[in-house]
C-alpha cells in the first residue's frame, strides 16, 4: 500500500485547492511546501509590525474560487473576509495626469469623458463586448481541463457564445484596445493591465484586454493579507484530513514504467503515493524532478520549448504616515509604445528599469491591522529582468531600493521619501531563491498565444501515469483565481482517473 492516495508538491493556490478538495472526498493527502509560508505567490510576510504582500495584490473574478469553497461545504465570504477596493484604481499619466477609477460603470464612463468624451461612451461598449465575453468564459473555459483539440471543442459546444468573441482570440491587447479608444490617455489608463499576465500590450492575447473591463465586477482584498486565501484554503483541507508539512522540499518524483510511485525529499526520505499533484514550474517538474528519460521525445521537445514567464521586483515599505494616495491601486502606467518598447530594448537585454511604470499597493487602505498604529504598508511592483546586464541583483538591489524610493516620491507618492522606516526589496532572483521560480517567472510559463489552453502543459499528463498539474503553469495560467481553480480541475482529474 502506497504511503498517501495524493502527494501535492507545493502549497501554492492550485496545490492546496487540490489537496483540500481530494482530502474532503476522502482521500489520504499530503502536500508538500519547501518555504515556510505557505500560499507561494499568494502570501503574507512581516518585518517589524509591518505586513508585506509577497506577491498578488488584489482578487478580481472570484468566481473560481467560490466555487472551489462550495467543494469544500463552505463559501469564500465565509472563510474569508473580503473588502471591496473602491476605487478599483487611480493612474498616473506619463504627463502627471492623475486619473480615478471607481468601481460603478457610470463614474467610470465619468473618468474618461473627462479626457475624451467619446472614449468615456466607447467604454460602455468595450465594456458590453468584454462583459459578454468575461460571462461566456465562466460557463467552462477557465475552469475545464483543456489537455487536447476534443476538451477544446466540448469548451465550446458547451459555450457556443464562444464563438462571437473570435477576433479576441485573433488579436493583440493593444489591437483591441485601439478599437474601442481613439485618446493615447484613455488607452493608457489600461495599458498597464496587459501586465497582469506578464507580457507588454503588442504580446499579451487579445483575450485578457477583458482585464480593462473585468475591475468593475469587483475587486476585493482578504483582511489579514493575501495569505489569508491559502490558509483558509489550508485549514478546511486539514478539517477533511489532509496533511500539510512545511519546510519540505521535494527533490525527485520516483517513476517506474512511465508511472508515478512517490516522491524523494531533500533529506532523501521517500514517500510513496499512487497519484501526485504538481503545484510546481512544468518545466522543473519534468526536467528536473522527474528527468527526461522519462519523456517521449516529442514530450521533451514540448517542455523544453516554453519560456519562462516575466518576473517582477517587489519594493516594499513600511511608513509612518498616510501616504497621499487615492485607491488600494494606484498605477504609474506609460503609452503602450514605452511598454512595447521596455519590453523589447531593456527586460530582454537585461537592462535596468529607469522611469518604471508600475503598481503600487496600499494595502493598509483597505486592512490598517497590517501595519502599527498610524503606519501604513506598501507593496511597489515593478517588472524587471532576471538576469542583469554585467551585473546581479544582489550588487544592484540596495541602490536600486533607494533609487526607486526617490522615483516613487516624484512620481506617485508626495513625502515618502521623509517616512520610510522599513524598507525591503524583493527580486527576481529571491523569487527563484524563495520559491524555486526558475527565473524567477512570477506566472511559470510565458503566457503569449504559443502557450494558451491546449498548448499550455496539460493538467492530466500524457508523459506520466499518476501525474497531474494545478498552478501557473497550465491552463488557465497565472492568477490567484484561475491557479485555485486549476487544482479543482487537476482534483476531478485524480477522481476521475485514479
Ligand atoms: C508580484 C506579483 C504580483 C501578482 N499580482 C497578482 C494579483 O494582484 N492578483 C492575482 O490574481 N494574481 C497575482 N499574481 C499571480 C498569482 O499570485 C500567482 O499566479 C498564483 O498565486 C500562483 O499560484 P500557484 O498555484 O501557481 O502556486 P505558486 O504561488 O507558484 O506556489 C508554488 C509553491 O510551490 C512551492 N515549491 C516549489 N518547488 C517546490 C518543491 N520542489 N517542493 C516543495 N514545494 C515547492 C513554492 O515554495 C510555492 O509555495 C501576482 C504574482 C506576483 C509574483
């Protein structure tokens, strides 16, 4: 008899949401997290009173993770309390125009006819067409397994409204926001978003430009910080049983005639399970923890093709004062050109930022517990390279810190400068060295068309009996609500197959 039904190889949202659903329908579980903290990506720090986000900073589409809760006999607002950020965002223009986005359509439209009359009543029919779209996509393509052209087709026969959204699926972010917005400002209060799935405006799908509208479905924020969504993911997983150790990483997955048997730890203890979960990067996961002799070699090929995703540096500031911000979001955002054009002669050339564009977190706005008395927290991510230009990060980080304190002053942020009194900076190279991001990809995998649904790796792998993916790394890629709803998916999965 095998050790444990499932091993789980990572608490990220997608490892847990999986543990905990399997465990809740009986199965003997075990996940496995190598840091800590638990929650990877989603999750919480302190420094001297102050609470940090590591990562994500906000939850919008929640639908997915509702429905994960309701697996588990309870509700999200029950475990979790969720405040509603409104205004969903402020942006500062790269002219210094400060632009304010609440939450209700008719103050948006509001916003932007302040710039543009006619983008402000072109809003309302992106926001029809991406509203329309964002409803399809919740009858199953987000939350179903796409591990081939046959789960595809059953996405869309079951959602043929699928069908009148195409050109999303055709075209660029940038193509379909120049559709709908003549004013360059206007475009640039949404250019930033692209980034939420880690590519520029000209490279991120046409699908998520539905990120321009989807803010107004609402935006919430977990009192207690991000972590609070994995530790009640966790602590309804250990009501049903499910084991959860830290500070145990996984070094090996053990396969015999292309079938998982167990996993080895770094202490070389072996564990035996007949299925496991990977919460992990695919390409760590198969090259490296399984080894490709184990693949076919189309398999090899595959894996070894995907990119991984952009990284982000993450400053964050501890200070005693309010900072004179006006949302939970504020966006230091540029034309998409600069974007486009970041992406292109700096990140990928492995150059500095100067003049980033960015977002900065007030997460004290919406929970003041996560700081002292009168103090504030602030989370500033910005994109950056992993590997510098003729340096690292480890030489740069301390000045880059400062230089960024100095540029969030003059840019967003009037007196921080004078009220700093934690400062820390996360990189792309702690992300690799904190969580085992290879690269210190934030999102796993690159996230352009060449590595969408049914070409992202498969949640039910082909290679490996017994294997199965939740996280960032399969469809339908990063996020605090699709990774959660991946290991639902990756959790039918098991049932169905084991
Ligand atoms: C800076 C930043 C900002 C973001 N902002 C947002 C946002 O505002 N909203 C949003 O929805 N999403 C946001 N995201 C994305 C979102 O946080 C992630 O996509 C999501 O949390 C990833 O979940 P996951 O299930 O893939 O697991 P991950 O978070 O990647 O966790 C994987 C876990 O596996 C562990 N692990 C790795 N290797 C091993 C091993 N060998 N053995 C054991 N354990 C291992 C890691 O320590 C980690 O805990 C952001 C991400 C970052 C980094």
């Amino acid at each position: 008899m095998p050790d444990y039904d499932v091993i789980v190889i990572g608490a990220g949202g997608g490892g847990l949401s999986s543990g905990a659903i399997l465990a809740k329908e009986g199965r003997k579980v075990l996940v496995l997290e190598q840091s800590d903290l638990i929650g990877g990506c989603c999750s919480t720090f302190e420094r001297e009173g102050y609470e940090f986000d590591v990562g994500a900073s906000i939850v919008e589409v929640i639908g997915s993770i509702e429905n994960v809760f309701e697996r588990l006999g309870t509700t999200f607002q029950k475990e979790v309390d969720l405040v509603t950020c409104d205004p969903v965002y402020s942006c500062v223009l790269r002219d210094g125009t400060k632009v304010t986005v609440p939450h209700s359509m008719e103050g948006t439209v509001e916003a932007l006819s302040r710039i543009s009359e006619q983008d402000g009543k072109n809003y309302r029919n992106f926001a029809d067409y991406t509203g329309g779209f964002l409803a399809e996509t919740q009858k199953g393509f987000f939350s179903s397994a796409l591990n081939g052209l046959g789960d595809f087709l059953r996405v869309f026969r079951a959602s043929p409204g699928l069908l009148n959204y195409q050109d999303l699926f055709t075209s660029s972010y940038q193509d379909v926001l120049r559709k709908y917005f003549k004013s360059a400002q206007v475009q640039e209060t949404m250019s930033f978003q692209s980034w939420y799935v880690g590519l520029p405006p000209e490279l991120a799908p046409g699908v998520f430009s539905i990120l321009g509208y989807t803010e107004h479905e609402g935006v919430w924020y977990p009192r207690g910080g991000m972590v609070a969504i994995p530790q009640a993911l966790a602590s309804c997983g250990e009501r049903h049983g499910m084991e959860l150790r830290t500070g145990s990483r996984v070094r090996k997955v053990l396969v015999r005639d292309r079938r998982v048997q167990g996993v080895v730890l770094d202490d070389g203890s072996e564990i035996t399970t007949r299925a496991v979960v990977s919460n992990i990067n695919a390409k760590t996961l198969y090259l490296d923890l399984i080894g490709e002799e184990h693949l076919h070699p189309l398999a090899r090929y595959g894996i070894k093709s995907y990119s991984p995703s952009v990284s982000a540096i993450m400053v964050c500031l501890g200070v005693d004062y309010e900072p004179p911000l006006d949302a939970h979001h504020t966006i230091i955002t540029a034309p998409y050109e600069e974007m486009n054009d970041y992406w292109w002669n700096r990140l990928q050339k492995g150059l500095l930022p100067k003049e980033q564009f960015g977002l900065v977190c007030w997460a004290t706005k919406s929970d003041p517990s996560l700081a002292p008395e009168g103090c504030h927290a602030i989370n500033v991510i910005l994109m950056g390279p992993h590997a510098l230009s003729g340096t690292d990060w480890d030489r740069e980080k301390e000045r880059f810190l400062e230089d960024s304190i100095e540029y969030l002053t003059r840019k967003a942020v009037p007196g921080l400068s004078d009220h700093v009194k934690v400062a820390e900076i996360i990189t792309p190279l702690d992300y690799e060295r904190r969580l085992l991001h290879p690269g210190g990809a934030i999102y796993g995998l690159q996230q352009d068309l060449s590595a969408q649904t049914v070409l992202r790796p498969r949640s039910k792998s082909k290679s490996i009996a017994g294997l199965y993916l939740a996280g960032a790394s399969t469809h339908p890629g990063g996020g605090v609500p699709t990774t959660i709803g991946s290991g639902m998916v990756a959790a039918d999965l098991v049932n169905k197959y084991e």
